[in-house]
C-alpha cells in the first residue's frame, strides 16, 4: 500500500469516539454479530483454570461481555474501559448488586492503568478501531503482569466485501473513495503482537454471514451500532442519489434466497505478558499454534 494509499485509510480518532457516543443508545438492538463474537471469546476462556485479580474490558462498549466477566470472575476486580462516555452510560444496566465492575474513560492507545497491574485483558472488536494496532498492544503489554493473559478479537479483510464491492461499482474508476473501512490481515496482526512483546501469540480466523432485506437495512444497522466509515479517504457531503441507488443495483446482485449477504471475517488471538507462559502452549478452539508464522486460517462453523 503507498503512503498516499495509507494516509486516505486513516482513521479519526475523534471521529470513532464521536460516532460510538452517538449510538450508546441503538447500540445493544443492532449488534447482533458483536454479541455473537463475546460469547465465543467468553466460550474460548474456560477451558483456562484462571483465578484473576484484575480484568480488563478493553473497548467495553456497553458493557454486556464486562458483566459475563463479572460473573465468571466473582473475585476479581472487573474493569470496563472504553473511549465512549455513552456507552459507559449504559454499561450500568448490565450492573447487578453483588455483580458491580468499575466503568473508565479512556483510550485503548493511552490507558490510564497503572504498568504491570492487569491480569486480564479482554477485548472484543475493538481493535480494528485503533489502526494500526501496535500503540494498543503495546499499552496491553504495559498493564499487563509478566504473566498476564490477552484475549481478543478484530475484523479481518473480508469484512463487508460484497459492500466494498458494491460501492466501488457504484462510484466507478474515476472516483475512488473509501466507503468501508479497511481491516487487518491475521497474520499483520500476529506479526503486530510480536512487536509489542506480548508472548506466545494464537489466532485464528472464523467468517460469519449475516443477511438483510436490502443494502440500505445494513448501512442501518452499521449506523445503530457506530460503526462509520471514518477514514481520511471518506467521500465528503452527502452521497448523491443516483450513486446510492448504483450501489444497490450492484449489491442486489448477490441476492441469494431473497436476502443480501454480508461476510464478517473474525480475528481470535490470544497472548500472555512478557513471561510468557512456560512449560506448555495455548491451546484455544481445539488448535494449538506458537508463532505468527503457524497460523491456520479457519472457515465457517
């Protein structure tokens, strides 16, 4: 990718925060798929006999995987941060009286947690918000213990394809803007963990399908969870009316069994603090990998 080519995929960071804000309050209704992927990150924890004192939700959103942490965790002390004040604000109605965690402002690139105090740091699809990701892992690798545990996921390449497509047909050669936002290979991501000194890094990739009456009921939903196009390459004003509907033409392509498809590719990694864990490796969704260069990619379930 040229630097002209990187500098139009990048991302505003008051933008995201702007946008999560917003839509604290549509946010739960619509997102299906995120709930869906928390479960298997929550799934993915129990076969780890872990005992934490501190756990970190990193990119809480609104708190409903925080209040699963709570309850696995009874002990521990169960942190949500996340870089939306709106979302905090209703992180409150997953609270239960003797399941309560703590709610932080912060940002996953600058952390307002003290080096080496974590135990557990969870995060789930919020990491395709902080690209690239490499100030994010560093600042996990900060707070963690030498011997503390990450698990996360974020969005691969794939994701939103056929809308990606759809638009770049609608706009044609000569105008090249970027309508979704650009997401990261799994092995960039393992290479990126490396980077940052987190040790033993595990992932691998799952791809979920999700279907809608039209293209116009997604574009809907991405909007009721936050999730905009905020790069710098973003078309400016308001997108014309025959562009629109060239979208739609394009995606109503793909009709199958009177519905639209939208792909999600789903990144799952796991890593542990600068000690590592010695004696035995992770073993996560019945496969075992070391090093970014073993990574498998998985298909579907």
């Amino acid at each position: 990718m040229t630097a002209d080519e990187s500098e139009a995929f990048r991302l505003d960071r008051p933008g995201v925060r702007a946008s999560f804000d917003r839509a604290s309050a549509s946010y739960e209704a619509a997102a299906v798929l995120q709930a869906r992927v928390a479960d298997e990150i929550l799934n993915r924890l129990q076969p780890f006999n872990f005992t934490p004192g501190i756990v970190l939700d990193l990119g809480s959103g609104t708190g409903r995987m925080t209040g699963e942490l709570k309850r696995r965790y009874r002990r521990a002390l169960v942190v949500a941060l996340d870089v939306a004040p709106g979302m905090l604000r209703e992180a409150t109605r997953h609270q239960h009286l003797f399941r309560r965690f703590e709610r932080v402002c912060g940002d996953a690139v600058q952390l307002p947690i003290a080096d080496a105090s974590v135990d557990m740091v969870v995060s789930s699809l919020m990491l395709q918000w902080c690209d690239p990701p490499d100030q994010a892992f560093a600042e996990v690798r900060r707070v963690l213990k030498p011997d503390g545990f990450f698990a996360f996921s974020t969005f691969g390449p794939d994701t939103l394809r056929e809308l990606r497509s759809a638009w770049a047909e609608a706009d044609g050669p000569t105008h090249a803007y970027n309508h979704v936002n650009r997401f990261m290979d799994m092995h960039d991501v393992g290479d990126a963990l490396v980077r940052a000194g987190l040790s033993e890094p595990v992932l691998d990739v799952d791809r979920m399908q999700l279907t809608y009456p039209n293209a116009l009921a997604l574009m809907r939903d991405l909007k009721a969870i936050g999730a905009h196009n905020v790069t710098a390459g973003r078309p400016r004003g308001l997108v014309g009316r025959a562009r629109l509907q060239r979208m739609q033409d394009a995606y109503e392509a793909l009709r199958r069994d009177g519905r639209l498809p939208a792909t999600y590719e789903v990144v799952y990694g796991v890593a542990w603090g600068t000690a590592g864990r010695p004696g035995s490796a992770a073993s996560i969704g019945g496969e075992v990998r070391i090093a970014p260069g073993a990574i498998r990619r998985r298909v579907g379930r």
